[in-house]
C-alpha cells in the first residue's frame, strides 16, 4: 500500500497576537504556528505598522505562506511562515 507523501510540514495557526493597525517592532512576534512537534513565532521582518492579518487561529499553513502585511513606511512588506 502507498502512503501519502508530505514534502512540506504544515502547521496550524495557534495564536494571533496582532491586528490591523498594530504597531509592532522588527523581530516581535506576530502569531504563533504549532506542528506536531514545535511551536514557531511567526516575527515581523522590520517596525511597522500592521496593514492586515491574512490568516485565523485554527488555520492551516504551509512554510512561505503569507500570514501578514506590514507597512514599514519604506516599502510594504510580508510576514510569511518560515521555510
């Protein structure tokens, strides 16, 4: 019998810490992603401003998947789970 195969460990949003509008320094954590064996801190790449948070507690995520936008007055940039 053939057993599926998962190139890429998925994780379940566990925690959402920030909202749109939030202010958040560079390296705060944004939202919190638990596999089966871990617990990652999903970090805003540079301070900013939170333009939105595209993902739910209880949702599914893939490494790379975008979770957030921030504004850091400088260029717009993504907050996505780490590879």
């Amino acid at each position: 019998m053939l057993a599926p195969l998962h190139l890429q460990p998925t994780g379940t949003i566990a925690t959402v810490l920030k909202k749109s509008g939030d202010a958040v320094a560079e390296n705060e954590t944004i939202a919190q992603v638990e596999t089966d064996k871990v617990t990652i801190d999903i970090k805003a790449p540079s301070e900013g401003t939170v333009l939105g948070i595209v993902v739910q507690e209880q949702d599914t995520v893939v490494p790379g998947q975008l979770v957030a936008t921030i504004d850091d007055a400088a260029a717009k940039v993504g907050c996505d789970v780490m590879q």
